[in-house]
C-alpha cells in the first residue's frame, strides 16, 4: 500500500517540521545555561535518540522509522555540526582524508542497505557520518571532494533539490497506477522529474527570496486564513466530485474493498501469529497454538505472514490432520534468526524448546523467501532432522508490484486471458527454481506453492468474484483453501485417511 501513496515521501517534512518547532524551544530552555552544559545536553539527547533508534527498529520498525524520536539525532548531528562543535581538520590531508571518508560511507551504504536490513538503527549511523564527513571536510580548506560535489551540474541538483524531492514520488506513483516503470520508461520519469522540479524551483521557490513579499501583521493573517479556507473547500469538494467523475462499477468496488481486508484477523493475530499489532510474544498461545493430538496426524506450520496465511486453508480442507501455528510477522524460520524480538523468541522456542521434546508427523517451513536464504533453510532442516517424520520447505507464492485487487478491478472487462501477468513479480519464480533444485536429493521435501498457484497460467481467483490474496502476495481466506487443495498431492502423496477431510 505504501508504494503507491502519492505522499509517503512527506514524512521527512513532518520530522524536519517538528524538530524546527522543538529544538527552538530546547535553546530558549537552555539559554541561561553555560555553553559546555547545552552542548553536553544537546550530545546526551542525540545519543538517547540513537538508543531509541537502535532498540525500537527491532521492536516496530516502522515507528522507528517514521518518528521524530527515532530521528531527531540525525538532525541533532547536523546542528552539532553546523555550530562548530567538532575539530575542524587543520591539515590539508586530513580534510581529503576525511571527504573521501564520507563518500566511502555513503556509497556503502547505499550498496549494503536493502530492504532485508532493519533500518534505521545503527544502519543510518554509516550514512549519516558520512554526510557530516563531507560537509565538515571542506570547512577550513577545497578538497576533491568538494571539488567533484561543487561541480556545476551537481551543484544544479542541490540547487532544485527540494522541488526534485517533492515531484519525483508523486510521479513514480501515478505511473505506478498504470505499471511498473521499467527501462526507457525509468529515464524517461527521471527526465520528467528534472523538468518540474526545475519549473517549480525558478517559478514557485525561487521568486519569494530574491523579492521577499512584505505583508503587515493583519495581512499576513488575511492571507493566511483565506488559503486555507480556500484549501478546506477544495478539500470538501474533491470527494464528491472525483467519485462522479471516476466512478466504478459495483464489482470493481467490491474488489477494492479488499485493500481494506483484515488479513492478520485470519491469520489467528494476537494468538497464534504475532504481528506489529500484537508485538509481544507473551501473548502468543503456545497452551492453544501447539497443543499436540494423540488422535491425528500433527503438522506445525512455523514462520512469517506467508506461514500463517497457509494455516486457514490447511485447517479447513484436511480435517484430519492437527496443524499447530506458531508465527510472527517479518520472521523467517531458520536456525540463528535475527529480526525483531517477537520473532527471535518465538523461533528460539520452537527450536529450542518445543521440537526436541515432541516429535511431529510434519513440520512446515514457510516465509517471505528469496533466493539468499537457500544456504540458512538447508542449515535449518539439517537441524531439525529427527524432530519430525517429514520436514517440509513451502516455497514463495506469486506476487503482484500493487495489491492484487486493485489489479483486477482495473482488468475487468479485458479479453487478456492473464491481465495480470504483466504486474508479476519475477523474483519469486526465479526463488522457487533455486529452492526447488537445491532441495532435490535431501532429506527435506519441499512445497512448490508458485507451481500449485502458476500451473500452467497462474490463478488469480480463489473463487467467483473473490480475488485469490488481498494484497500483493497474501492469502484470502478463500484463497488459503484454494492453495491448500493444489497442495495436497504434495503434502499427503500417499493420499492415507488422515489427509483429507
């Protein structure tokens, strides 16, 4: 959902607004105080923000990105910085040193950092160094790099930077509603950014400041209010007039309104899957969620969203068999799992705990896979050997770059006999094909799900008019049943009672 907000990216303005509005009022607190004690203030609440930072990314890592809190060191580096608070480099050499320091850190970074990493936390400590790096390597003398950065077709990107940041991910979004940019496409958008963003800087920002307007105290009020009066109307009157003008059918609605599905709730969240809404394994029912049958076959389902959305299917069409839960969001079932708390002790007791005093008929590993993760799963069903008849691999499911939903409602009425195809992601077939050979031969058996769902034409409904998963890649209630019935010549081959309702 977040990848097609036309607006994410203004979360950064809202952190900058509010540290503008606080720290003013930390330097009026502190004016009467001497100035070694503000600057030891202002580096103890820096440190404090890291802290936070660093605990809170494993804990709800989108609050820790999002939050002032979180952040407010970041800025609090740059204020540090800009009052003269660290040595400056009184060597020519150390000044280079330093520039290209700074750039190391931040071309790093931007090679290291992925979307597997917890961020911020101490993966923003690199960047962010290297940004004060930089900047504070050309204060007593003209370095390389500050030659290189000084450039003038550098120095014009700096120059229409602002307006480049608020043009460039609204227009990424909106061509995102038709697909996802790819080649010529993506250049072509860079362009386009470059265009606006230079239009709005010469016409919109750039006019105030070389003839700064001078109202009177009352006309800056009259001014003010009457925009956002005007802004409040248009505000009341775009919703009624975007929904005459771009209405949708009732099937199109029904299929939207699957964005708003309450996909944790079917999940079993706050009782067998922890999620960011239910972050504590405490609440986890380990009493309900992995209480063993003597009567049935027992089955663990064990890892992240993409495990326990399997759990509703499995649970309905093999009546038969016991499937215990044990899931976490973000939580990838392998052997020395990291992430956030909820998962790292959820997985140390199953592992350590659970497994080795119950032995299981199967035990199903699931997640968010991709193709790195191959070397950690074949570790983790080495170790688990024993603990169970049959140890299973369920591999990744299709996925979509927009939620599934949207994509249908968009193609109804299209005569393509696969619409949808052209919104698929590549990586999770790729991933399936790694797995799927590098698990042939070993002890493990593993769950082509991306076969069971794209065999030959991948499935997109789970039944009439109910789409097969309600965002990109998980599952409805309906389609965890679907996906359940195209596993089960995989999980029960020998077709023996337990296995079926």
């Amino acid at each position: 959902q977040a990848l097609l907000n036309p607006l994410l990216h203004t979360w950064s303005l809202s952190i900058e607004e509010q540290f503008y509005l606080l720290f003013p009022l930390l330097v009026a607190v502190l004016r009467s105080r001497s100035h070694a004690t503000r600057i030891r203030l202002m580096f103890g609440i820096a440190l404090a923000s890291l802290g936070y930072s660093v605990w809170k990314v494993h804990v709800d890592q989108a609050a820790a990105f999002y939050l002032v809190q979180s952040r407010a060191w970041e800025l609090l580096l740059g204020s540090l910085l800009a009052i003269g608070e660290f040595p400056r480099p009184a060597i020519r050499w150390h000044a280079e040193l330093l520039g290209a320091l700074g750039i190391c850190l931040v071309v790093g970074s931007v090679e290291r950092i992925s979307s597997e990493t917890a961020f911020p936390g101490l993966a923003a400590v690199a960047p962010c160094i290297g940004a004060a790096a930089i900047l504070h390597s050309g204060a007593t003398a003209t370095t390389w790099t500050g030659r290189i950065l000084g450039s003038p077709p550098l120095r014009f990107v700096g120059v229409i930077s602002y307006s480049l940041y608020l043009w460039h991910w609204p227009l990424i979004v909106f061509f995102r509603f038709y697909r996802e940019p790819i080649g010529i496409e993506k250049v072509a958008l860079i362009a386009v950014c470059f265009v606006l963003a230079t239009i709005s800087w010469r016409f919109i920002e750039r006019p105030p400041r070389e003839r700064p307007y001078r109202l009177s105290a009352y006309g800056t009020l009259a001014a003010g209010g009457g925009v956002m009066a005007a802004a409040s109307v248009v505000a009341l009157m775009a919703g009624p007039t975007s929904r005459s003008l771009w209405s949708n059918s009732g099937r199109a609605e029904a299929l939207l309104a699957y964005e708003d599905y309450d996909g944790p709730a079917a999940m079993r969240d706050g009782v067998c899957f922890l999620s960011s809404r239910s972050d504590n394994f405490s609440i986890y029912d380990n009493n309900s969620c992995l209480a063993l049958r003597s009567d049935q076959k027992n089955f663990l389902i064990v890892g992240d969203s993409h495990a326990a959305h399997l759990w509703h299917g499995l649970h309905a069409v093999f009546q038969k068999v016991n499937f215990l839960q044990a899931t976490a969001s973000g939580c990838k079932p392998v052997v020395g799992s990291s992430g956030v708390r909820r998962c790292t002790e959820l997985i140390e007791f199953v592992f350590d705990k659970f497994l080795p005093n119950n032995h299981l008929d199967g035990i199903i590993l699931s997640a968010a896979w991709n193709k790195t993760d191959i070397e950690k799963v074949l570790e983790t069903t080495a170790a688990l050997h024993g603990y169970a008849d049959t140890i299973f691999v369920s591999g990744p499911i299709a996925e979509y770059d927009r939620p599934l939903p949207r994509i249908l409602a968009r193609g109804l009425g299209s005569n393509q006999s696969d619409f949808a195809a052209k919104y698929r992601l590549p990586a999770q077939g790729e991933t399936d094909r790694i797995f799927a050979a590098a698990l042939s031969g070993t002890e493990a058996a593993y769950l082509s799900v991306y076969r069971a769902i794209c065999s030959p034409q991948c499935a997109v409904w789970a039944k009439e008019d109910v789409p097969l998963q309600f965002d990109q890649g998980h599952l409805t209630r309906e389609g965890s049943i679907y996906l359940a019935s195209r596993l089960g010549p995989q999980l029960f081959p020998d077709k023996q009672d337990g296995a079926s309702k």
